[in-house]
C-alpha cells in the first residue's frame, strides 16, 4: 500500500483489520457461521449489508461469481475493504473540517471582532 496521500494510507491501514473481523467474525448475516453468531443481531447484519452491498450486487448480476463461492467470498471482502477504507476516509476528513472549525473559533483574532 503506497501512496503519498497520508489519510488514504492511515484508512487503507485501519480498514484492514477491521474488514478481517467484519467478514471472519461476524460472518454473512444470511447463511450459519461457525465462529460466532454476532451477525444475527440486526444492527450487525444491516451493516455487514450495507458495507458488502456492492458485492451483492455484483455478485447477483454476474452469475459465474454466484456459483463459485471462493471468488464471491473474495468479491465481498473486497467490496467490504473498499467500502470501509471510504468510510474511514470520511470521518477523517469530517474530523480535520471539525478540528479547523475549532482552531479558527479559538483564535484571537475571531475573539476581537
């Protein structure tokens, strides 16, 4: 993973791990999981959904990826790596609009006019 741009790398990074969980642990809300049974909780499933959502599709309309489950399972994946490395890019950049936000309300120069 290299790239110059610091936000994409740190997002790049993070998403990671929390892909692997997502998809090992919790598991596709639809099918039996042998690991957990997190993914029956509603909350969890709408999620795992939303996240893997481009996966979905993908994998309904093309049906060579629906009938071999190795590769569906790696296009939800990296749907799911995808999506969240986006997520995570915009609560970044949410965070740095906020901490400018503040930094100029703080400034002296604001408290004088």
């Amino acid at each position: 993973m290299r790239t110059s741009h610091p936000r994409l790398r740190r997002a790049l990074l993070i998403s990671l791990p929390l892909e692997v969980i997502n998809f090992w642990v919790i598991g596709y809300p639809a099918g039996p999981h042998p690991l957990s049974r997190l993914a029956e909780i509603p909350a969890f499933a709408l999620q795992w959904y939303l996240i893997h959502l481009p996966g979905i599709i993908i994998g309904d309309r093309i049906i060579y990826i629906r009938e071999h489950h190795a590769i569906e399972s790696a296009v939800f994946f990296f749907a799911g790596f995808i999506d969240t490395a986006l997520l995570l890019l915009l609560l970044f950049w949410l965070a740095g609009l906020a901490r400018r936000t503040l930094r100029k309300l703080s400034s002296p120069r604001s408290q004088l006019a």
